[in-house]
C-alpha cells in the first residue's frame, strides 16, 4: 500500500522547525560486547520499552550517528545501537568490509538476545543493513526508517564517485580505505536491487536531504520500488539528515513508529 499523502504530509512537516527534547531524566548509556560469528561486537543499550535498533553511518558509531535521538527516544524504547566491525567501539578484523556480514552479524545479535520484529532505523550504510535485513531475515524486522541510501554505487553524486575512485589503493588496509572500497563497489546487485525491494512488505519511511550525498533520482527509484512505503525529503538539508536535522526527523520518525499495525515486544534485560 502506497501512502501518498503521509508521504505528502511527511515532506510538509518537514518544514515546521520544532524542537522535542527530553523531559525525563535521561538513563545512562550501557555498553556491552557479544562474540559474533567468531569476532566481538560491541553494542549500546538505554532505556526501556518496546526495542528500537539505530544503524550507524559508515566509519561512525551508534552513539555518535543518533546523538540527538538517543535521549529522546530512549524516554519510550529500548535502544540497541550496536557498531559495527572496525567500526566505533567495535574491534577491525582482517579482511575487507562487507554489507552481507555487517547485516549477518546485527542479524545474529538480535537473534542472540532473543529479539524479533523490531524498529529499526538506519543512517547512511546504516540504512543499507537495515533495508538487507528486511529481504533476509524479515522475522526480525517490523518497521524501517532509512535515511540516504542507495542500493548501488551509482546513487551517489558522480563528483563522490571520482573522488572515491582516485583514493582506491591494492590492498586497504585501514577502516577508511576499506570504507572507501566497500562505498565504490557495493552494495552489489547481489546484496540489493529493485526486485529484492519488492519484496519488503514492513512499512518503510524514506528519508533524505534535498541536497544529499545519495542523489534524489535514486532515492526516488528506492521508494518506488517497496510496496509500503512513505516518502520525507528535507529542505535545504544534505546528508547529514539525522545530526543536522533532529527538531525535524524526531517527531516525524516518532509518528511513523507510533502508528504500527500490531504492539512491538518489550525488551527484556539485554545481556
């Protein structure tokens, strides 16, 4: 089902600055680590409710990418933000980086602490997780909230893509040199496409900036191509939608989550 006009309501909103800030006192921020397909993932946990997982951006951390959002959601969900390998607090190890075993490891996290049919909201590669999670293991996902994805290299701007391009060296050995060859080559057709899109059936809120790094035309094509999706694009605003634009996104992404067609599982203790 294409909901047209709460995606024309969504693009609306967008233009009523407003700020929603915490009125409770915030709960601390709890860090735990889980062995995972052979390597420590290092994840955050606060608050309690129905659970809500934030995906990073590439070469962030969970902490960082929803730094205006972790208190504020945190007063109703309990937010998990794990960070992936090499990634925040989230040990390298050998070997280049790869959407699939990003998405393979955040799949085995939520099934080791027993969680299914999640929120899930995804910044940047982040997004890209999220939307994999939903075609590969739909059974723990509820809800999608992504903001500037794209599901090939060619999203992005061609200016990012040259400039990725001249940085490639043989061998990355570095986080950054492995984030600049994963963001050149995928995700591949393999991991995402139209077609595995289509298959999405979960409620989908996609975001960007009107001037993001992730051209609007592909943007576009992404919210097109899911069958139950709404569309938000933020005036005057570039990648950084989530960090640039909180006063905005915050209560739209809470609307969004707050008007689900069955009650999210509360979280029990998260080991």
């Amino acid at each position: 089902m294409r909901r047209w006009s709460r995606g024309v309501f969504s693009m609306v909103l967008c233009l009523a600055v407003f700020r929603v800030e915490a009125v409770h006192p915030v709960s601390a921020t709890q860090w735990n680590k889980a062995r995972i397909h052979g390597h420590t993932l290092v994840y955050a946990v606060r608050g309690s409710g129905p659970t809500l997982v934030f995906l990073h951006g590439g070469g962030d951390s969970g902490e960082h990418s929803f730094a205006r959002q972790m208190d504020v959601f945190s007063e109703h969900h309990h937010i998990l933000a794990p960070d992936q390998v090499g990634q925040g607090r989230t040990p390298d190890v050998p070997g280049p980086l790869s959407y699939t075993a990003m998405m393979e490891d955040t799949a085995a996290l939520l099934q080791r602490l027993k969680l299914h049919h999640v929120d899930i909201v995804g910044f940047s590669d982040g997004g890209i997780l999220a939307l994999m999670l939903a075609i590969r293991h739909p059974e723990l996902v509820r809800r999608l909230v992504i903001s500037g994805v794209n599901i090939a290299p060619d999203g992005l701007r061609p200016e990012d893509l040259e400039e990725l391009r001249s940085s490639q060296i043989p061998r990355p050995k570095t986080i950054d040199e492995k984030l600049a060859k994963l963001w050149l080559t995928s995700p591949t057709d393999a991991e995402l496409n139209l077609g595995l899109l289509a298959r999405i059936t979960q409620p989908v809120l996609v975001i960007s900036g009107d001037r993001d790094a992730i051209t609007l035309e592909h943007t576009l094509t992404i919210f097109h191509a899911l069958p139950d999706a709404e569309l938000c694009v933020l005036p005057g605003t570039d990648h950084a939608t989530f960090s640039g634009r909180a006063e905005w996104l915050n209560p739209i992404v809470g609307e969004f989550l707050e008007r689900a067609g069955q009650p999210a599982p509360v979280a029990g203790a998260l080991n």
